[in-house]
C-alpha cells in the first residue's frame, strides 16, 4: 500500500469531502425517478471516480473495487440506461456508506470484504445490459504490450464502454521519481489533469521495484502506470503526458486477451522495462516522501457522518481481526487503527480575524506594560480598556470556531427516516428546518445519538402504518419535522410527527408492571405526567422490541445524555395527532452564563440555564409567605407552591454569624426558616426587625458581618429548574449575573455530586458550580409533578369551598341612601338615566315615553316597607322584563353588577316583595323579588298562568322532583313551581333525589336539579337518570346560578336537556311547561 | 559518558523532604510541580474529610489534601510554616498540604530500604521506603497510594 503521508492524506480528505455531499445527492437523484438531473449524477459519478483513481494509484485495492463498480452504475444512469429507483439507490448509499467507512480505516481497508456491495452493483450494472453483454462487466482481460509484458486484468466492460464512447485507450507508465517528483510534481494532481481530458481507467504503482527498506539501495523509479482513455488522438498523446513516447502504448483491440487468472487474485502493475545502466547510476536516492514506509496513523477529518449501526457493527469486528493480525506479525502498533485526534475545518477569515485579534493584544499589552513602567495611569486604563475590547472579541471569535451548523447532523436524518421507513413500510417525510443555526462541536456530536434515537423513535412508533393512517384519514404519507431555532440563548430543537401521539395509559401501565411506580401513584397522576413516565430509566415503549428502536436503550438514557450537556427535554403529545418532543440546549458548553450566589463564606454559581427566576421575600413577609407542609418548606409563588430547599442545608455549610456583643462568630443554630421570626425573637431576646430600624444603622456600621440584621432578614431565593425538578434554592445572598469558564473538578471532588465543576472568579478565587438536578435529588425534593399536584390539590379544595356555595350575579343599587338592594342580573334589560322632568303622572301611574312607548315607572315603596327615593334632577332606572313586558324601577346610584356566593337570610328581613338579605361588601343588602314585585302592582299580567295552574289541577297535578341544596333557592324555586299548580317534591341533595326518585316514580313528570350539591352533583345525577333504563326517558332540566360553557359541555355529556338560570322564574317555566306539555 | 550519567541517575534520586506531624516524609522531586503557600481555598461542602479545598493555580483548579488526614494522623494545624505542594498525577494537579517543608535530600537508590509496616504512626503501605540518613528516617511517599480516594 502506498503509505506516503502527506498524499494519503490528501486523499483521504479529499475523498470524504466527495462522500460527504453523495448522500443528499443520492436522495434527490432518488425523488427525481426517471427526470434524471445529469448535472446531479455527474456529480456523484465524478466524486466515485476520483475516489477511484486515487485509490488505484495508492494501493488501496478494495476500495477501487468498489468505487469502481458504483461509479459503473452511476456511468449508466448518467447515459439514461438505467432508472435510479428505490432499490438501486439503496445499493448506492450502501456502497458509498462502505466506502466512507473505508475511508475512515483506510489502513484495514485492503482487508475488508466489499465482495457482497460489488456483486449487488455488478447486477444493477448486468440487469441493464443486453443478454450477451453481461459476461463483460465480470469479465477481465489482459494487455498484452508489443513488448510482450502483459497489464492483467483490466475490466472488460470498462475497455467496452470507452470504446464505445469513441475513445483512444493509452496505457501511460510514469515514474513517480523522474517524471513527477523531480519534476516538482504531485502524483494526485497529474491524476486530476489527466481526468479532464479522458477518463483513468485503471492506475497501478509496481510496489516491487520499490524494493524494502533492508535491501538498503534506495529505489531508482517507481513505476506508476495508468490506464486511460481519452478522445485525444494518438498523436497528440506525448504533449498530453508530457512523456517520451516509449512509455506511452495505445492499446489496440488486438492486445485484448481474455484473462485466465484466477478469481480473487490481485491485479499487480506490469514490470518495468530495465533502464541503461548509466541512469541508474546517475540517480540519487528517492526523496523523503518514498523513503517513509513507517506506517502512518490515518488522518480523520471529524465532520464525517456516522456510519449506520448495521454497517458499523461487523466492520468494528474486522477491525479487530486485522488489529490482532498485526499484533501477531509484530509490524504496526495496534493504535494505528484508532482515529486519531479530532481535526477540524475552520474558515479562513475566522482564522485572519483571530490573527488580527491576537496582534491586536499584543499592541495592547505592549501598551500597557508602558503604562505601568510609567507609572501613566491615563495609558494603563486606555490599554486596559482596549485589552477588555479585545479579550472578549477573541472569546467569540474563538468560540465561533467551535461552532457548526446543525445541518451536518440534521441531513443526515433524511437518509435514516428514509431507510427505516422503507424497512417499516411506511411512507413519511421528513421536513428540516433551521439547518442554519450554529452549534458547539462537543454539543453537536453529543446530541447526534440522542436526537437519532428520537426521529428513529418517531418512524418506528410514532407515524402508523400506511393503511392504518388511510382508515384513520390522515394523510397516507406521514410527516416528521426536525426544527432548530435560537431562542433566549438557547438552542431548541424541536421533533414532532403528526403520527399515533404517546399513550398515557399504556404508559403508566407499563410503568407499574415494570414496578417503576406504583398503581396507587399512577392513579394520582395527569396524562402529562403519565406521559413523562416515558422518561424513567429502565422504560422502553417498544411492545415487541424491533430491530429499529428496541435496543435496549429507553428514552431516559436520551434524557440522561441531553442532561449531561445541560440540555432539557419536553414531551408534548396528543393521542391520536402525535407527539412534539422539544430540546432546549445551551450553544456551549465551555463558557456559560451564571448567576453567582453565596451561602456562608463562599460563592457558588448557578448556570442561568437552570434559573428561573430570583425572589426576594421581604422579612415582613416571610411570615405570610412561607408555609411549612409536612416537613418541607414552601414558598407560595403566583398561587403555586414551589418547594423551598436551604442550600446552606442541603451541602452541610455550617453557618456562622458574628455576635454583636463578643465579636465571635458563632453557629448559627437556626434551622427551618418558616420560624425564623418568632425564633430570632426567643432566643436572642432581641425585638422584631420593624422595632429596631433605628439603631440598625448604627449596628451595621459596627457589625457589617451580621446577617441576622434587617436587610438580610429578608429571604433570598433563587428559583431553580432542571430536568422534573423545580424549587427555590434559599441562599444568603444573590449577587450578579457573569459569565464563567467551566472547569473540571479533581478526582476526589468526583462524588460530591452537587457540583457540575468550578470556575475561577474575578478575584481569582474558585467557586463551585452547582448541579440543581443532582442538588434536588440528594434533597430527596419531590419532583415538581409531584409538587404541582400538591399545589393543584390546595388549589382544588379552595374551590370546591367556592363552588360548594351557589354563586350568582347580581345587580347592587340604592333607593335610600342608606338602604342596599340587589336583583339579579339576569332578568334586567338595561339600565338607563332620565332627567326627573319626563317623568309623567298619569292614572295615578307614573310612566316615562321610552323608546316609542310607554314605560311604567315603580320605586320599591310602594310595595315595600322601605325607605322613599330622594328627589333628584336625574333618575336612574333599571329595566326589567317580565312576561314580555317592561317596567322600569327607579332607584338610586351607584348600580353596580356583582357575582357573589348566594349565603341569603331568607327569615330575619324578608317581607313583601324581598326574597331575604345577605351581605354584600360589607353591606347588609336586601334581595328584591322582582316577580313578587310585579305581581303585586299587576296581578293580571299572570292571569295566563293562573287559568293553567287551574286546568292543571282539572287534568291532575304534575309532579316535579326538585334537587337542591340551597335552602333559599329551594324554598324559592319550590315556591313559584306551586304558584303555578305544580306538586313539588324536593331532594337536598342528588343522592336524596336519587331515592325519591325510586320511591316516587311513578308519579314523577320531570325533574329539576342543581348542579353543585354535596354527595350526588347534579351531573351525576343525570347520568344516573339518563343510564338507567327505567327513567332514562324522564327529561332533566338543570338549575345553575352561572352556566360556563365547560358546564354546558359536560352537561350535554351526561344528557342534560336544558339549562335555567336560577332566578330566572319565567324561564325557567316556560320551560318545565313546555316539556310538560307534549 | 552518557551512560554513566544516567547510571548515576539511576542509582541515587532527589528527594524533597516535608513534615507531617512528626513524622518526616519525602517525595520524589521530580514529582513535584511546585510548592507554595496559598491557602485561599474554597471549601468544598461533602468532599471527604482530608478535602480542605479547591485552589485556582493559574487558572487550573487543584484540589488541595490534608495530608495529615489523608494519611490517618491529625489535621495539619493551621500555621505559618504551612505549605502545598502540588504533585502531578493522573493528569491532573493535586496539592498536598504539609505542616512544614524540610531539606531536599539526595538519596542513593541503594541505601532506601523497605518500608517497615509502620513508621511514627502512618501506615507502612503509603510508602515506597526509607531513608535511613545519619540524623532521620525519611519515609518516601508512593504518591499513586497516597491519593488513591
């Protein structure tokens, strides 16, 4: 094998650059079917055949073999013979991914098997062929010089195909000594000029002329021959080559013999034509590059794309293999295989601009060591300044060095979605977006497997089978989006598909037979957190675990890698419409954003990455504030309560203060700080903080150490989040903002698992980083699920107190100044204000001209005991409608629309016309019944519903069964239901109704219910009713004092027929009646 | 010439003498980065008890051992003669603080004896040998055991 360093490393480089775009190509090739973009093809042909080229000349047998038979296939799509179908892509990509593989071990590369790539090309390559052409793309032959030496075993079909093309076919020796070193030549270069002229069929160095580096005489020639044809006319050929003609042979059809070799034998380069002895004599010995045959450790540029698992397997074992016979023969180091240390591509104006940068410093330092040898403090701050400029313009820039784009990772995927999905049979696309944005290396690499495992997760579980997406009606093709984008210095990357979303249930289910939770904690859990159980270790969604995701390794060692890298993951996923997985990463590891706080004596750093928030509890709020459930201290934000973790407490930090007496610091024996207050007062005697604000000053100056003073009485709380964990860290005190370097921890630090590292800070001192994961766990903090639902539960059982009282809205107004009177909203029509002057007396009635008509006019005195309307130039009425006629009240400002609990006294101030009082901001506030009212000043208005109760009781009473819990409504409610010649049985509650309901069911017409009621609620009940054969025909009609559209919803659910509001009399009626009557 | 030098080399060894309680005990110079007298440590809350810190050495962060501890004899009593020496291991930095640093001596590989299971109270296993030398007996410490966590 050739094993000059410097070229085989160009080629190397060169080559991988080729491969690295073919995938893309390939695929777009694919899409394209039979519209073939030849420009596309060309492409990829041309990288197959420089690789080729190159490898011939090099030695690299296996992969000229290889590249050779793809780029044959290549050659026919190219000549529109052939179609790029699916499967013959496939074959392509399988071949190029070798090659690349290849590539990467070029050492082992001869000892590797590509038998099975080549025979799979070789019948594309047949299958296109006529019949009798199909020996010739196996077949070998050899040429035989007019000098009788003999070139073996070149590709039949090769020769064939130049020809065809009308092409001249040269057998070209060089000597890499005379013709092309000497010459100040490269080897690689001479191939690329040939190649724009013709093409390189075959090229071969005689390695045996070389001789070995115990034979001591340097070799004189390497002969280096190539095989070329080229539409460049015979003649022409020595300026072409620019070599004597004897080395140059035009191979006429006659030299063609077939070849008799055996299967499998190595095709060797002809021997050399001795040359006269006086020019071998003359010759030096072969420059360095020659003379190196120590072997080289393969140059690995790192932007290759990793190789598919399948493929990488059985080649890591060959790998071995060829190590361990190495080892055996005692030649080359068994590392000569490794990959050696990481390269990468840097642009040039990056690397001027650090240039530029770096010059920059040193002016600047010059400057400033003038400055302080002067003893110039203007200069010294100038250079200084100029110094800070500079350094951080380097940061970036050296940073912007690291950073990739994330489409060397992102295109990837489209091959990975595009082989899986063939192996699954589905069909899906895969859509990029933000191949743009820029990422650490170090990131990038870590988050490759992860970000495999979930679009491979995605394919494999997530998007259903072809005709189980049809049956569903969703698009047959399913789709899987790869999104990253910059947001709040963070990168995220998004993976959504529009597949069968995550099954909550199945989840929590596998998560309990695999005994990670248990059922009584699965039953506690929201479908958000059922689906966060994905994340467990040891959980894999796989049911029957398949070759593409079932390896073993769940969704939580993604977790676990993203963590490493500081990353964080969510799972977003509708059943039925498909999952949304977003990954939120910082752009880089190295230098990261802190908030720097203290406990103690020390300053610690929180990566701002886990930060939320900073709060700051005032001491005369700790009290009200902090709350203490079970064990734990909790701190209520924004009606969550967020658990609170005492970093001082969590490490062990023993924490001392100075006495302001003895000037000697003590511990600090405090513990919990929901009591600090009442403790600080009892143990040192001292009085609260309020008191003391005068002599604090004074103190302070006495006393800067002392925390225990006002100002830092106050608790300080940094809210932290990582991973399942959120809490408020309590520290001593939150300091600024900065940016850090991360550095690693020594290895006896490594099992202190609270820390992520340290970093040096401005005043050289070293502060620990901190892990809040690892900090919550070592709390034993619940994760913040589990602190949301306790939160959500304290949340839940405030409202249910709310909603065990009936809330309804009510309109607040006057008549005396001093007299309040509510009427509920409902039934009001609108409020208008009159000048006093319109108002006419007529009748003895006073009415208003009111749009078009005439409105009447009442003040509560006239049917209450109350209070008289003070006189006043303008008059506000509220208008109510009432069996669809209006009249308006007049009364007294401020009217004012409330929702208040409905706690009436309906038995201390109920009289004519008030239903009862109850207290309303602080007002004793009487209910006025507007019905009563109207019945009162116009009894016929309800002639109609009198001559019906009549008949009513002619034709037999109807019976309504009327659940409720309210005293007042029901009394109420009952009340107008008799008025109108209905029998009325009440239920306090929809238990009781349910009784009642079974013991009276026979003579029940229809039932009434509320909804909020202890023991049975008014939902419930209906269901019972609606379920229940015998009475599912009974019509329900539901009372409530706020209907919300949620309530509505579930109502219809459960079979609710119709909705009234409470005190909505006519309504409600209307409808009993209606229902009644047919 | 040359090979006489490195016999020489060979045959006899630097060593850079210190304190540990009572107990003197010598490291191979070549071992050591350097020795100073920085103690603005950081303490680190949950390291092992030896821990007494984290030390930022021009930009590197070293962790600085209570030899004393480390060894199983008392704390290093806090005093003015203190000081760190900075060892290189594993790749990484680690700072041994002492109670007081002594002479370096040179010793002939062939006059360092085995270490007897125990000397002046530290357990024989810390050590490669000793030196017997005419005023003292200087136990050499095996670094690698010495850090072992």
């Amino acid at each position: 094998m050739f094993e000059d360093d410097e070229t085989l490393q160009m080629y190397i480089e060169e080559s991988l650059e080729h491969l690295s775009d073919i995938e893309s190509d390939l695929l777009t090739i694919e899409e394209g079917g039979e519209d073939i973009d030849i420009d596309l093809v060309n492409n990829v042909f041309r990288a197959a055949h420089s690789i080729k080229g190159g490898a011939g000349f090099m030695g690299l047998t296996t992969i000229k073999n290889l590249a050779h038979s793809l780029e044959n296939v290549l050659d026919l799509i190219r000549n529109m013979e052939l179609v790029p179908d699916p499967d013959r892509i496939s074959v392509l990509l399988k071949g190029f991914d070798k090659l690349e593989n290849l590539m990467n071990n070029i050492q082992s590369s001869n000892d590797e098997d590509v038998s099975d790539h080549v025979q799979a090309l070789a019948d594309i390559t047949k299958a296109s062929l006529p019949e009798e052409k199909h020996d010739l793309v196996s077949g070998v032959v050899n040429l035989e010089l007019t000098d009788g030496r003999v070139f073996s075993q070149v590709s039949q079909y090769d020769l064939e195909q130049r020809k065809n093309e009308g092409h001249f076919i040269f057998l070209v020796e060089y000597d890499l000594i005379n013709d092309i070193h000497r010459q100040n030549k490269n080897p690689i270069k001479l191939l690329e000029t040939l190649e724009k002229t013709g093409s390189i069929i075959e090229s071969r160095i005689d390695f045996e002329s070389v001789g070995t580096l115990e034979t001591w005489t340097a070799p004189t020639r390497i002969p280096f021959q190539i095989l070329y044809s080229s539409i460049i006319e015979p003649d022409m050929a020595d300026t072409l080559f620019g070599l004597n003609s004897d080395a140059i042979h035009i191979i006429s059809d006659d030299m063609i013999r077939v070849s008799e070799a055996a299967e499998g034998s190595i095709p060797q380069a002809m021997p050399s034509i001795e040359k006269p002895a006086e020019q071998i004599a003359a010759v030096e010995p072969a420059p360095a590059p020659i003379e190196q045959t120590v072997a080289v450790q393969p140059p690995v540029v790192e932007e290759i794309p990793v190789v598919e698992e399948q493929v990488t397997a059985p080649v890591i074992q060959k790998k071995a293999t060829a190590k361990a016979n190495r080892q055996e023969n005692g030649t080359a180091p068994a590392e000569v295989v490794s990959k050696s240390m990481g390269s990468l591509r840097v642009n040039v104006n990056l690397l001027d601009t650090l240039m530029t940068l770096a010059g920059e410093l040193v002016l600047s330092r010059n400057q400033l060591l003038q400055g302080i040898s002067s003893s110039n403090g203007k200069a010294t701050e100038l250079a200084g300044q100029r110094i800070d400029m500079i350094t951080s313009e380097l940061q970036e820039t050296i940073m912007q060095t690291r950073m990739q784009p994330i489409a060397s990772i992102f295109t990837k995927f489209t091959r990975v979605v595009r082989d899986l999905s063939k192996q699954l049979g589905k069909s899906i696309d895969l859509a990029i977006e933000g191949k743009e944005v820029e990422l650490d290396k170090t990131i990038l690499e870590s988050i490759n497997d992860p970000l495999t495992h979930l679009v491979r997760n995605s394919v494999d579980h997530g998007i259903e089978a072809t005709h189980l997406r049809e049956k569903i009606g969703k698009p047959k093709t399913g789709t899987i989006t790869l999104k990253a984008f910059h947001d709040a210095g963070q990168v995220n990357i998004v993976i959504s598909d529009d597949g069968k979303g995550l099954d909550p249930e199945r989840i929590s289910q596998t998560a309990v037979k695999k005994g990670l939770r248990s059922e009584q904690q699965i039953a506690e859990m929201s479908d958000k957190e059922k689906t966060d159980l994905i994340l467990l270790p040891g959980f894999s969604t796989a049911e029957q675990v398949t070759d593409v995701s079932g390896r073993g390794v769940g969704m939580d060692v993604v977790v676990t890698n993203l963590e490493k890298l500081g990353g964080i993951i969510e799972i977003d996923s509708t059943t039925g419409k498909g999952t949304t997985i977003q990954i939120k990463l910082p752009l880089t590891l190295a230098i990261i954003p802190s908030q720097i706080i203290s406990v103690g004596k020390e300053q610690y750093a929180v990566p701002q990455v886990n930060l939320d928030e900073l709060l700051r509890i005032p001491a005369a709020q700790v009290k009200e504030k902090i709350e203490k459930v079970g064990d734990a201290d909790v701190v209520r934000l924004r009606g969550n309560l967020l658990p609170l973790l005492n970093l001082s407490e969590v490490l062990g930090i023993k924490k001392t203060y100075v006495h302001p007496d003895d000037n000697v610091e003590h511990e600090d024996r405090r513990t919990a700080i929901s009591d600090r207050r009442s403790f600080q007062m009892n143990a040192s005697g001292r009085p609260l903080d309020g008191q003391e604000r005068d002599s604090d000053a004074q103190q302070n100056e006495r006393q800067g150490k002392d925390r225990r003073y006002h100002a830092s009485s106050a608790i300080n709380i940094a809210v932290v989040s990582a991973g399942s964990y959120k809490y408020g860290l309590v520290v001593d005190e939150l300091k600024d903002s900065e940016e850090i370097v991360v550095k690693p921890l020594g290895r006896h630090l490594k099992r202190c698992s609270g820390y992520a590292g340290a970093t040096i800070m401005g005043d050289g001192k070293v502060a620990l980083i901190l892990d809040v994961s690892n900090l919550g766990q070592m709390a034993e903090l619940t994760t913040m699920a589990e602190t949301e639902r306790v939160s959500k539960a304290a949340r839940e059982a405030e409202e249910a107190k709310e909603r065990a009282r009936d809330k309804a809205s009510l309109l607040v107004f006057k008549n005396d100044e001093n007299e309040h009177f509510a009427a509920p909203l409902n039934l009001v029509e609108r409020i208008e204000r009159i000048t006093s002057s319109s108002i006419e007396l007529v009748g003895g009635k006073k009415v208003v001209q009111y749009r078009g008509g005439t409105l009447p006019l009442y003040e509560l005195s006239q049917v209450a005991n109350v209070g008289t309307l003070p006189e006043r130039e303008q008059q506000e009425i509220i208008v109510f409608k009432v069996k669809n006629r209006e009249l308006g009240l007049m009364v007294t400002p401020p009217v004012d629309a409330v929702e208040v609990s409905m706690d009436i006294d309906d038995s201390t101030l109920k009289q004519a016309c008030i239903n009862g009082s109850m207290i309303i901001e602080g007002h004793t506030t009487l209910l006025v019944d507007i019905f009563g009212l109207v019945k009162e000043l116009n009894p016929d208005w309800f002639e109609e519903e009198k001559a019906a109760a009549a008949e009513m009781t002619e034709d037999g009473q109807k019976v309504i069964l009327f659940a409720e819990d309210s005293a007042f409504f029901r009394n109420q409610v009952k009340g107008f239901m008799a008025e109108e010649g209905y029998k009325v049985i009440t239920a306090e509650d929809g238990a009781i109704a349910w009784d009642l309901l079974d013991k009276h069911k026979d003579e029940i017409d229809i039932i009434v219910t509320d909804l909020e009621m202890p023991n049975m609620d008014g939902f419930e009940l209906t269901e019972r009713i609606k379920t229940h054969p015998e009475f599912s025909h009974y019509k329900v009609i539901a009372l409530t004092s706020l209907a919300s559209d949620a309530h509505v919803a579930q109502g219809e659910k459960v079979g609710i027929d119709a909705y009234e509001i409470k005190l909505d009399r006519e309504n409600l009626m209307k409808v009993i009646r209606r229902y009644l009557t047919f | 010439m040359n090979e006489t030098a490195n016999a020489i080399k060979a045959r006899s060894m630097e060593l850079a003498t210190f304190y540990v309680g009572k107990a003197l005990c010598g490291i191979d110079i070549l071992n050591i980065q350097e020795i100073n007298k920085h103690f603005e440590v950081t303490t680190v809350p949950q390291a092992a008890d030896y821990v007494v810190g984290v030390l930022n050495l021009r930009g590197r962060i070293v962790t600085i051992l209570d030899l004393g501890k480390k060894l199983g004899l008392s704390q290093i009593e806090e005093d003015k003669n203190n000081r760190n020496i900075i060892v290189r291991s594993q790749d990484e930095h680690i700072g041994l603080m002492v109670d007081s640093i002594s002479d370096v001596v040179t010793a002939d590989t062939d006059r360092i004896e085995s270490s007897p299971s125990n000397i002046n109270g530290l357990k024989g296993k810390y050590f490669q040998g000793v030196l017997k030398t005419e005023t003292s007996l200087i136990g050499i410490l095996d670094i690698e055991e010495v850090l072992k966590e």
